[in-house]
C-alpha cells in the first residue's frame, strides 16, 4: 500500500472519529435538555394564606395573601398567574386555600363583573329596610337576586334585579366586614348595579318591598 493511500485512509479515519464524537455529543445535549426540561423550575403566583371568597387584592394586602415561588414547570397549569401585577386589583371568586398555584379563572376583574352594565355605580341598602333576607350571610363577592313583593297581591313576588355582585359589607357600626368572617350580620350591604335602573330601586326600598335572595354556590 502507497504512502499517500495509507495517508488517505487515515485522515478519513479521523474525519468519521470527528463525526461520531459530533453525533455523540448531540445526542448527549439534547439528553441533557430533555432531563433539565423535566425539571424545568417556572416562577408563579402562590397564596401563603387563605385568601377569602370576594376579597379585593391591593397593594396594601397582597403580600398578605400572595407571594413569587419557584416550581416545577410540569406542574404548572396553563393558566398560571406568574406576575403579582396580574393579580393587583382583582377580586376573589371563591375562596383559595393556601399553598394554590393563583390561576386567571380563581380571579375576576370589576369590569368583568360591571361589563354587562352601561353604567355602573354601587348602590347601598340597609338590611332592616328590607322586607325579607334569605339565604345566609351576605359577604363581599356573593351574588343576589333582588325581588319586588306586591303586598297587595298576598305577598306575590317578581324579580327585579338578578345576579347583583356583593361589592362590600358592613356590620352595625360602619365597620367593613371581612371576608372571612362568617358570623357577624351585615347590617349595610353595597352592590353594583346598572345607573339606570338606582331610582327604581331605591323607590321599592323606601316601601318596604324588597326581597334579597342570595346566589347559592
């Protein structure tokens, strides 16, 4: 065999190692990312305590509620809030138990809940100048139906205003109650409700003619 054939083979010999070692390699890292992928850590939004169903989140309580942890990505839902800016200024749906991943359906919005209104501005009632109060304690976040009895007519009742958003409520003395307290009576309840429809809920309240039902879960 000629100088310049052995020399041939050799270097092809070198060329083919460099290439395996290539092959190799590439699949060594993209090993390595699948295994580091698996174990990917993703930074969400995560209560430290259980935030109450309709508690509105503001920068004076957030930290009181949520706080930035780091986790294992395949164990995120889809939905996961990853910034505490996301969460500023939204209300509680339902009550979140600590150590939840804070996902986008567990908050809503006030122009969710006003969206379906040409104007919305909160309207306020006392429960003594109700003529009825069923269904349990009121706090912030519940839903109510509002009906309009017509003593005259044996107590026949009509619905009026559906669906109402508890915006905030107050015990005997003006005190704001909290959401987690589910013994005290409201004394004063807020709602939103449609500008256009104020005057005529304040007209049937004057005569004693409102029933408040609240929204079952």
């Amino acid at each position: 065999m000629s100088k310049s054939t052995k020399n041939k083979i050799w270097n092809g010999s070198i060329l083919a190692a460099f290439i395996a070692a290539a092959a190799v390699f590439i699949i060594m890292l993209q090993a390595e990312k699948k295994v580091l992928a698996e174990y990917e850590k993703i930074t969400v939004c995560v209560t430290i305590d259980d935030l109450p169903k309709g508690e509105s989140i503001t920068e004076d309580n957030i930290l009181n509620y949520v706080q930035t942890v780091e986790i294992d990505r395949k164990i995120v839902p889809d939905t996961a809030i990853k910034n505490m800016d996301e969460i500023t200024g939204r209300i509680a749906v339902h009550r979140i138990e600590k150590g939840s991943v804070v996902t986008r359906g567990m908050l809503e919005s006030e122009e969710q809940i006003t969206g379906e209104m040409e104007e919305a501005v909160i309207a306020g009632f006392r429960a003594e100048d109700l003529y009825q109060a069923v269904g349990g304690v009121l706090r912030a976040g519940d839903r109510i139906h509002i009906y309009c009895i017509d003593k005259e007519e044996t107590a026949k009742e009509k619905p009026v205003w559906k669906n109402l958003f508890v915006q905030q409520v107050f015990d005997q003395n003006g005190n704001a109650i909290d959401s987690g307290d589910t013994t005290t009576p409201a004394q004063r309840i807020n709602v939103y409700m449609d500008n256009g429809k104020v005057d005529d809920f304040y007209r049937n309240l004057a005569k004693g003619s409102l029933r408040v039902v609240k929204v079952c879960d």
